[in-house]
C-alpha cells in the first residue's frame, strides 16, 4: 500500500490542500519505509486527487478535508483518513499496526466554490482501463482512450471504436476524442493524417514513449515534462 500523509514540517497537516507537501510511504503488511517527498502542485480545483493518483497512492491522511476532495479521491480509487494528527512518521506507523486514532475533519469551509471556468480534459492512449493502465503508443490504433478531467478529477476509459479499421484510423480516432471533448492527448506518435486532424480540431498532442503507465504519463504532463507532438 502507498501512503500520502499532507504535511507541514513534518507534522501531518490541518489541511490537506494547503499543505507543504506529501510524505511518501510504502507499507507492505507491516514493513514500513519512506518513499520520499512530493511539493504540493499550484492549487486548483480537483487537480490534488489526480496528482496523487498519478503517483499510484493508495491511501491519504490529513487532519481536515472537504467532503468534495473526498469524494474526488474515492473516485480515483484512493481512501482517505481524516481526523489524523501529530508526526507523520508515526503516523503511518500507528495505521500499520491497527493503532491509528481518526475522526472528523479538522477544517471546515465553504465548498460551493466553483472550478475555475471551463474543463480541461487530457486523452491518454492506453492498453488498458483507467490510470493504471500501460500507456500506448500508437494514436489510431490504441485499444483504448482514458479521459480524464482536470476540473473534477474524474476518469473515464472508452474502447477505440476504429482501433481494427482498414484505413483512415488515424483521422477518425482524432474525431472520436474530439467529440468526447479532449483538449490534450498524450500518445507515442502520430501518423501525418492524424496531426493534420488534431491541429485542425485544436487539440494539442504531446509525447510519452516511458513504456510506463497512464498515471506515469498524467504525472509528466502535469509536471510540464512532456514535448509537443503538434
């Protein structure tokens, strides 16, 4: 299991979106070890639950979080542990060994706070469903497409419908994720046909070859590491 802990100084934070950053722990049935340090990405609405999923987290404490954050990491596949205080060393020490103490949420604000406006939706080709998934790196020819909203941090998988067509995958495969409404697709490369259609369609492409997964890939682009196809 891959643990998050939002800290300040060490200490596990009041609030889970304005905190310093996240130790990184790996608790495999009991063995505990640190996996590092993540710096908290500039703040935006419903990018936190994405980030960390990208990092393939398991599991996040904090002191207090909204009950939309909440829901947005349960979305993602991550469950949450609010109500937690003190060191985060012991922390996670303490959940190891059955002994962590939660409650409710420390911090209590308005969350009828609208997302900035407007979706910023990222395309993923993939071998498989949803972040986990090994990225692809054929455009028009991808078993899959992951869609993934920034705004709400919703991830959605959609079977290539052209993936098997005899001609013209490329062209059509850019209508079929412009319909879902992408703005960014991340992929291994595009056939000249295709980057005509994207450009022509307005949606930028960028370039993971990492032989990793989806998430590895989101991580890079929201880490601005990825080099423009088109």
């Amino acid at each position: 299991m891959k643990i998050a802990v939002a800290v300040n100084d060490g200490q596990v934070s009041e609030h889970f979106g304005h905190c310093q950053g996240y130790a990184l722990y790996q608790d495999e049935g009991g063995d505990v070890r640190s996996e590092g340090f993540l710096e908290s990405p500039p703040h935006e609405p419903g990018k936190l639950p994405l980030f960390l999923a990208s990092h393939d987290v398991d599991l996040v404490m904090a002191g207090g979080m909204g009950p939309r954050a909440v829901e947005l990491f349960r979305q993602n596949g991550i469950e949450v542990l609010l109500g937690v205080s003190g060191d985060a060393d012991g922390a996670v020490e303490r959940h190891s060994a059955g002994e962590l103490r939660t409650g409710d949420s420390t911090c209590h604000h308005n969350e009828e706070v609208k997302p900035k406006e407007g979706t910023r939706l990222i395309c993923v080709t993939s071998q498989g469903e949803g972040l986990k998934g090994d990225a692809e790196d054929r455009f028009g020819r991808s078993p899959y497409f992951v869609i993934l909203d920034l705004e709400t941090g919703e991830a959605s998988t959609f079977e290539n419908p052209v993936a098997d067509a005899a001609g013209g995958a490329g062209p059509r495969a850019v209508q079929f994720v412009a319909d879902q409404g992408a703005e960014v697709v991340i992929t291994g490369q595009l056939g000249d046909k295709a980057a005509d259609a994207m450009a022509s369609s307005g949606i930028k492409a960028y370039s993971y070859k990492g032989g990793g997964k989806v998430s590895d890939a989101v991580r890079l682009f929201l880490e601005g590491e990825l080099s423009p196809l088109n």
